[in-house]
C-alpha cells in the first residue's frame, strides 16, 4: 500500500475513534447527571417540606355525598322531562303604596289585610298635614317632604289619591329541553302589546287585570308552549331570595344611575337590593341591551347558583328555601322529578327565543306590538302535541 494511503487511513481511523469515544462519554454523562440531578432535587424538595412538582397533577374529581354517605355520580343520568316555567318579578311593594283590594284578589285569589288604603291628599297642599300611612308609626312635624311629581311624602310611604298599579317588571319563559339537551330563555317585553278580549293591553298589565292563571294561558296562546308552571316574585321576596343565596354574581351590562346610588357596569357580587334596582332598570341606550336581556341574563345567573353540584343532594331543601321567597305551581315534587335534569343546567347549551314585535302608530305615539302571528311560528317547533296518554315535543 502506498505510503500517503496509509497516513489518510491512519487518520481517519483516529477520528473515528475520536467521535465514538466522544459520543459514548457524552451518553453516559448524560445519565449520570440526570440521576445526580433528579436526586438532588428530590431532596431539597424533601427538605423543604413538599413533594415533587415536576409532574403535572390532576384535580381529583369531588365527591359529593348523600345523607347516608353514598357516594352521587357527578355524571347525572339522563332523566327527566322537557318543561317550561314562565319566571314573573313584579313590581308590587304593599310596603310603600296602597292598592285596589279587587286588583289583590285578583292576583292572590283573596283580599291581601296588610294592605293599606290610599290616604286623601291634604287639601291645603302649602301646608301638608300629617296622614298616619302603614307603614309608618306617626310622623313628627316638619318630616313631610314633596316627592318628584308635587305629591307630599313622608317617611316610609306616600300621600296617594289614587291606587297604585301592579305590572310585571320582567317576565321570562324558561324551557328545559330534554329532547335538544338545551335550556332557551324568551323574554316578553312588559311594555309590549297584545290583543285580548278584543282590546290591546300591555303584556305587564294582564297579570294585575286577569290574574297568574290567564298570564300563563296568554304566553301559552303567544307562543304555543304550554305554561307547565310559574314562579312569580314581588321585590320584597327576591330581595330575600338572592340574599339567601348569598347574593348573585351578575355582568350589569352598563353603568345605572338610580340618584340615591350608581351600580356600576361589569362583573360583580349583587345583593338583594340590587338585584332589584337592575331588573328594574330600563334607560338603556346602547344597541343589543335591555330590560328584557337582563332579566334572561340575571335568570341564568341565579340558575347557575341554584345548580351547582354541591347542591344536588339537598335539592328538597333547596327548592323549599326557594319556596319561602316566590309563589309557585311548580311543586316540590315536580322540581324532584326533574332534578337529574335541572342540575345539569351548567352542562346544557343555552339559547334565547324571543317573540317577534312591529310598531304600530297610536295617536301621536308608536307602540310596540307582539305579532302573534310570526311568534307562533318562531315559536312552532317548540310545540306540544297533546295526545290521548301523554304529551310528546
């Protein structure tokens, strides 16, 4: 062999060696310090009181128990039937205002005896005379103020000549849809018009004029969606209720100025009194908000406190800390029925379904007006079909 073939083989085979012993070195470095390491780190961690964080962890599932401690699938089976509950907050305060005993009986069935009647108005209004006016123990000299509209008030009532009118503040009809696994909120504008008896009357006046009864057959005949039950609440009680809840965690769409106190916009923690000024609240300006969103809106949120998980195994005791608050048809036993179901409301995809509404002139105003028409259909494939042995979607 040549003699410059031999120095080339010579080197080569040297590099060779070179990067095989190299790479095997840098193998076995490797391992060591990965072991050298891993060790140290388990001990300081040791040291420190912990336990090794390297690994991500996965939260264990809850468990929630029942009263003998058995253990509930968090997996709620599918049980349960479609249903709809028409939600109705009022504005009816007997605390502060006198009202026509027939418009009570109408709405309670009977006459309401902690109701007060309208006091006369003083006839020399300079100088207002003093009017004992339940609520209030009698006032002293010089406590009579002038409201906003000239009537003199006085602490904890009003002077009233006339009866106070009762009209639903929100109204809202919930669906549990069983069939399409889906809750649809559709709420009903308490200024907006419908026919009934041949006259137009505002949505928010049938519940004082004809009672809770009719109000459901009314969104029943609106809509074609049979009214499986109501839940009504007047200020007074949602009050309670949300205070009872803990208060409600709501998005207020947009900054309300009320003069006595200012809720501002965004996410927060709401009282019992609050709650009421927000559903109550109706100078909107801005496009795609309203009094009607946030009554379905506030509606989710507090079906969103009701349901969680935690408490599913008291769900009796639930439903009758509800109960204290609102007046209802939907018994204890119906909401237990459904309670596989109700409780999977966090899970259920939510829509809204509102009834259609045109504009009519009325003298010098315009008014808005539902079509019924166009809401049956919108409303169409949400129908009951009523056969002889039960009632299918």
């Amino acid at each position: 062999m040549p003699q410059y073939r031999r120095r080339r083989y010579t080197v080569l085979s040297a590099v060779k060696n070179f990067a095989l012993t190299f790479i095997i070195s840098l193998l076995v470095f490797s391992l060591l310090a990965y072991f050298i390491v891993g060790y140290a780190l388990n001990n300081l961690v040791g040291i420190a009181g912990g336990s090794d964080t390297s690994e991500t962890t996965t939260v264990p599932t809850p468990v929630i128990t029942d009263s003998n401690g058995g253990i509930i699938d968090i997996d709620l089976p599918d049980t349960g039937t479609s249903f709809n509950l028409l939600l109705v907050m009022t504005d009816y305060e007997p605390s502060f205002y006198a009202y026509d005993p027939a418009v009570l009986e109408t709405i309670f069935g009977k006459k309401d005896e902690t109701t007060h009647e309208p006091a006369p108005l003083p006839t020399d209004l300079a100088a207002p005379r003093r009017v004992a006016l339940e609520p209030d123990s009698d006032p002293e000299d010089g406590d009579s103020i002038y409201g906003d509209n000239g009537d003199p008030m006085i602490p904890g009532g009003f002077y009233q000549s006339t009866y106070q009118s009762v009209t639903t503040q929100a109204m809202v009809l919930m669906r549990f849809d069983r069939e399409r696994s889906q809750v649809t909120f559709s709420a009903f504008p308490n200024d907006a018009v419908t026919v009934m008896d041949g006259r137009y009357i505002a949505v928010g006046d049938i519940y004082a004029k004809y009672g809770k009864n009719i109000l459901c057959d009314a969104i029943h005949s609106l809509t074609g969606c049979l009214v499986d039950g109501y839940a009504i609440v007047h200020p007074d009680g949602l009050k309670a209720l949300v205070d009872t809840l803990g208060g409600i965690y709501f998005n207020v769409p947009c900054e309300m100025d009320f003069g006595d106190v200012i809720i501002k916009s965004g996410n927060q923690m709401l009282d019992g009194s609050k709650a009421v000024r927000v559903l109550g609240y109706g100078l909107y300006v801005e496009a795609g908000q309203s009094r009607e969103k946030t009554a379905v809106d506030f509606a989710g949120a507090v079906m969103s406190n009701i349901t969680q998980i935690t408490n599913y195994p008291n769900a009796a005791a639930v439903y009758r800390s509800l109960a204290e608050y609102v007046e209802t048809d939907y018994t204890e036993e119906m909401f237990l029925e459904n309670r596989d179901f109700i409780f999977k409301y966090a899970q259920l995809p939510h829509d809204t379904r509102d009834p259609v509404m045109r504009t009519m002139q009325v003298g010098e105003k315009r008014v808005s007006v539902l079509d019924s028409q166009a809401t049956l259909l919108r409303f169409s494939d949400y129908r009951r079909i009523l056969t002889d042995d039960s009632e299918k979607q």
